[in-house]
C-alpha cells in the first residue's frame, strides 16, 4: 500500500530510462522505441508545451484512437504539473463541443480521423488556438517534437496537481468532468500492481482498450510502472488483438465483449488466447456461464475480475486468480472481489446513511487515496458524491460477506454499463425530449447478453404526431455517442411516475430483469 505517494507522474517512465534505457518500452504497429527513446520523447512534448506557453495547472487536450501519443501527452504534461483532458474519440459533435468548452482547453493534440471534427468544433465555439495533428499527411505532432528541447519534471509540480480530466456521462444531462491528480494515479498505481504480478523478464503488456477509458490508461499505467515492454493497439479488434497474441502479449486487460467474442468465434481463436497468461476483466459484469466457460478453455490463465469507476482512478476492488478457481466457494465468482490495499468500505443505507447490519444490502461507499479531486466546474456534484469526512459513494447497490467479498447487485444511479462504457440515461432523455413528436420518454437499461446492457427507451408521442423506432434512432444519433443510442425503442400510452413525477423506472424495467440473479 502507497497512501502517500510523492513521485511525479512521469517518473514511471523515466526510472526504467535510467534503469533499461535500451529495452524495449513501447511498440505500436511498425515502430518501437526503448525507455530511453519514449522517456526522451516525452521530455521533448513537455519542452515544446513549456515553449508554446503551457504552465502548472493549464489544460492540454487529446482526441485519437489509441496511440502512444495518449500516454505521451499524459506524462509531459505530469512534467509541467499541467492536465491533460482525455477526450473520448466516440462522442458526437455537441458532446465534444461542450468538452472542449467546459475544460477550457485551447491547445489539442487531435488524430488526423478527428480533425474534421475538431475543426467544426472550434468553428462553432471558437475556443481552439492550436490544433497538433497526430499522424496523417500532416503530422504535426512529429515535427513538434523533432524540434523540441526536453525538459525533466518541474521543481513546483506537486503530487497533489490535477494530471488527467477524463469526461463520465452525466446524472444530470451533461458529462462531468472528473479530475484526477498525481497522487490518485500515482497511489493507484503503485496499490493495484501489489495484484497485477508482472514478470519483468518475461511479460509483454497488451494495451487494446480505449485510453480515453480510465480502466485503458490505468491499466497502461501498470505496465509502465513494472517496467515491461507494451504492445498499443490502435483499437481493440480481432486481428489487432491476435496479432499482438503473436507478437509475444502475455497479459491483457479486456472488457466482457470481447471475451465473449473471442469464445464464440471457435476453437482456433480460443487456442489464440490460450497464449495469454493472464486476462483482466471489467468495467462491466461478465455473465457467469461466460466465466466459467472461460476458466474451462484456458486453465493455464490466470483471471482478475476487476470493479471500478473513473473517480477511483480505475480499480478499487478485485477478484484474484486463486478465487477464480476456488472449488471450495464458487459462489464468489458472482462478487467483484476485494478492495484493493488502503482502501476502505463501507455499506450505507442511502435513506438514512447509516452502515446496514453485516450481510445486509447498502449502497458501497468507499474511502481512499485514489479517489478523484472532484468534479470539475461542479462543486455541489462533488459534494453530493464526496462526505465531508471523505468517503465517495459508488450509487451502486450490494452487500459484504462474512470474508470480505463485495457483491454489486443493482445500482441508485441511473446509470447503464453497456460494453464497458457509462451512459446516464437522464443525458439520453435530454436529447430525445427535443424531437418534436416526443411527449415523454424514459431510458433505463435491459439485459443484453452481449454487450452485458443495453440502452432502452420507451416514448410517449405526442398529440397527432407520429413516430418510428428508427426515426428516435436517427435523431439521438445526431447529438450522441453511438453507444448511447437507444437499442431499442418501444412506445407506451403514459409512462409511470410516483405523486412527486419521479419516473418508476424500477417498475419499467422489472419485466426485462425478472429471473436474472442481479439487476445490473
């Protein structure tokens, strides 16, 4: 356990530069550069920010696919004590202008794909000073960094500097944005690789899930900090996933869909998997048969079942290998585990906040030193999910048992996990609520065998107007993120409120979830 982590941010890379400088650090497609190279690269982008004005506490965003530039940007700005905003590649067009505007980024390093939208961005809001593009015919973000002078980690950087914003859906219609300092990365860090055994001569990290996800960038984190070489997929598809398999990743972190893609797709890719020897899953439940089917196929891997959220800086409980295969509890594969060192649970009654009996169900709170700074722009938000003696309540609902196992069973937030990302549904009301033949909607999520959850919305029409599943669809594709797009779209005569027009979306969605053993 690190409660009190010190070591800049960056530092993680530039121990394995003094230490390694000739091994191999990164490789993303046809390029590979050692410690000693990706630690000078970093130097260079956080000299060509200093030169170009960023200083402590200044905001540099990012949008691309993945690539080492993500992790590049992270670290130069930890140098300056400056924040990178991690801007998730998916989200349409108000989405990424209202980022941009509430970050209050005027610099963004952007891949050439996103340039376009970039550049309608700045044309709409015109916050944008600079725009770096990163790959392409017009590659920017090379030259800038051929002709920068590095710079080390600055004297007045503090752990406790705000290094990374990344943008979680919105309880109340808008994307929050969720800072996190040093200390919460660096503390993180150090406490879930106490877990995540690497073999610093044997072990080849793959990086596949998206690194504006805190659960991509934690992850690579680990990596970086056991000093093992790391393989980038730009995304996490079938032939970049087996094509790293190939090229030597023993270890990888993976949502849920993709591991259930991987054992339907046949005896030939499960053999391609079996050359991982160890697989982290989360950011979504992993139904159980996928589990156990999963441990049959590769009895040689070892498996992690993490739980987390962005203000916990990626992982705050975990399932170990030796639980996996416990034939003595098998009942704990449903659980997420336990939290992770320096961390501290509780399970509350969210009426009256007060700790339930042992067993019982409550929303978890947890307390500990990742735990994000708060929100940014939105004090009463923070205060609302932060106490004043510091614990951060999850709005997820479940219970302890007698050894310690966290078991999340339903959830107070109106939240739905569909394929490892967040949507909130009162942001997906908001944007159906503006088509004009929408008299009343309500958006919850139903149970997907694929994708874990799915996004559901049931409308009421207007008054002489008319409305098709396919026309919601197109219209919220306007405004979001295709992940956040309804599944599915039904159409009732009124939809259910209690005398204070609250939506009953316990009532909604009841006949979706009955006989499944969790309601999430």
């Amino acid at each position: 356990m690190n409660t009190t982590a010190t070591a800049n941010l960056s530092d993680l890379a530039s121990k394995w530069a003094a230490e390694t400088p000739d091994a191999v650090a990164i490789r993303y497609g046809d390029s590979s550069w050692t410690w000693a190279q990706w630690d000078d690269r970093i130097g260079k982008l956080a000299g060509a920010m200093r030169a170009g004005g960023v200083t402590r506490g200044d905001r540099v965003g990012f949008l691309d696919k993945n690539h080492p530039a993500c992790l590049e940007t992270i670290l130069a700005a930890a140098r300056l004590g400056a924040t990178a905003v991690v801007l998730n590649w998916r989200i349409a067009g108000d989405e990424l202008d209202y980022a941009i505007r509430d970050s209050g980024i005027t610099r963004i390093f952007c891949g050439a794909e996103f340039q376009p939208n970039v550049a309608a961005s700045e044309t709409r809001i015109g916050n944008l000073a600079h725009v770096i593009e990163i790959g392409g015919d017009n590659d920017t973000y090379e030259i800038l960094l051929r002709d920068a002078q590095p710079v080390a980690a600055q004297p007045d950087v503090s752990p406790d500097d705000v290094c990374v914003i990344m943008y979680s859906s919105g309880t109340t219609g808008r994307p929050k944005g969720v800072m996190l300092s040093q200390r919460n990365l660096v503390t993180h860090t150090e406490n879930v690789a106490t877990l995540f055994h690497f073999d610093r001569d044997s072990d080849v990290n793959l990086v596949a899930m998206p690194l504006f996800h805190v659960g991509g960038t934690s992850y690579a984190l680990l990596g970086i900090h056991a000093g093992v070489p790391s393989i980038i997929t730009r995304e996490p598809d079938a032939a970049s996933l087996f094509g790293a398999i190939a090229a030597g990743a023993t270890r990888a972190f993976l949502v849920p869909p993709v591991i259930s893609a991987v054992l339907a797709a046949g005896p030939q890719a499960i053999a391609g998997f079996s050359k991982l020897r160890f697989i982290g899953y989360g950011a979504a439940p992993m139904p159980l048969p996928t589990v156990q089917r999963a441990l049959a196929e590769w009895p040689d891997t070892k498996f992690v079942h993490v739980y987390g959220q962005t203000e916990f800086a990626g992982v705050i409980t975990l399932l170990d290998p030796d639980a996996h295969r416990d034939e003595v509890h098998p009942e704990r594969l449903r659980s997420t585990g336990k939290p992770v060192p320096g961390a501290e649970v509780r399970v509350v009654d969210p009426v009256t906040e007060q700790d339930v009996a042992p067993g019982a169900h409550g929303e978890f709170w947890f307390r500990t030193p990742q735990q994000m700074v708060g929100y940014l722009n939105r004090p009463e938000d923070t205060a609302a999910t932060i106490t004043a003696d510091g614990w951060l309540r999850t709005g997820d609902i479940g219970r302890v048992d007698e050894d310690g196992y966290v078991y999340i069973e339903d959830r107070i937030k109106d939240m739905i996990i569909t394929g490892g990302e967040n949507v909130y549904s009162p942001e997906v009301e908001r944007v159906l609520t503006g088509h004009p033949a929408v008299a009343d909607v309500a958006v919850f999520g139903i149970p997907d065998e694929h994708w874990g959850e799915s996004v559901m919305a049931v409308i009421c029409v207007a008054e002489g107007q008319t409305l098709t599943a396919e026309q919601v669809q197109s219209f919220a594709r306007e405004s979001l993120a295709a992940y956040k797009t309804p599944r599915r779209v039904e159409f009732i005569d009124a939809i259910p409120r209690n005398p204070s027009g609250k939506i009953l979306k316990r009532e909604l969605r009841e006949p979706y979830w009955r006989n499944h053993d969790r309601q999430v």
